[in-house]
C-alpha cells in the first residue's frame, strides 16, 4: 500500500511539473534564430532508481543507503521485517529496482547502531552527502 501511495504521489509530482512548464514566446526574428543555431541539450530521463532516490533526499535525510541482498534477488518480507527491525531509526523506506533494492532515508547514522549486522547479510551502500 504504501509503495502505491508513493508511485501516486512521484507521478502526480511529475504531472504537476509538466503542467506548469511553458516555452517561452521569442520576441523577435534575431533572437529566434541565434536560439536556433545554438545546440540544445536535453537532460536524459531519470532512471527508475535515481527518481527514488531523489524522492528521499527530497526528505532532506542527512543519511541514505542502499541496501540489497547479496544474491541480487528481490528483498522478501523477512528481508524487510530484518531491515526494520535492526534499523529502527530509519524514517524513510523507499522499494525500488523492481524490488531488489530499498533505498533508507534517516537522520541518525546507522554506523553508530546495527550498520554492522545489517552488512552480513545485505550489501549497503552508504549514499550520504553524495
């Protein structure tokens, strides 16, 4: 439930932002064709992943990471029930990479708490400040 009130809310947002975007008008013949003779650039879409994990540090976290199994299978419930029972302090879980990654968002630095257990049995990825 909780990934499909997240997937509602990214597309709303990028509903939204496409709605309210509008090519500006030229306003002479000079200044339209020195933009055409320019080369545009145009930003390559965001991965699913990246769209994720800007959605978290939308959250302003101080940390993010990245966890996935060691097999790269998709995380299961008691992957998940592990997680949240041996990261408590994580505010923020997003599921993504068609489940086989879950992004963390907190404020408190998991080194100083289970970061250590959790390493044994998933590989982490400590994306804080990047």
């Amino acid at each position: 439930m909780r990934k499909l009130i997240i997937t509602i809310f990214v597309a709303a947002a990028m509903i939204a932002n496409q709605a309210c975007h509008k090519p500006e008008a030229a306003t002479n013949n000079a200044s339209t064709n020195e933009s055409a003779n320019q080369p545009t650039t145009k930003a390559s879409p965001l991965t699913a992943f990246e769209r994720d994990l800007q959605y978290l540090r939308n959250g302003q976290y101080t940390y993010v990471y990245v966890f996935s199994r060691k097999d790269k299978k998709v995380l299961d419930k008691e992957d998940g029930d592990f997680l949240r029972k041996n990261a408590p302090q994580v505010v923020d879980w997003v599921s993504t990479e068609e489940g086989r990654k879950v992004i963390a968002g907190t404020n408190f630095n998991l080194e100083e708490g289970n970061l250590a257990l959790l390493k044994k049995r998933f590989e982490v990825e400590d994306l804080s400040g990047k």
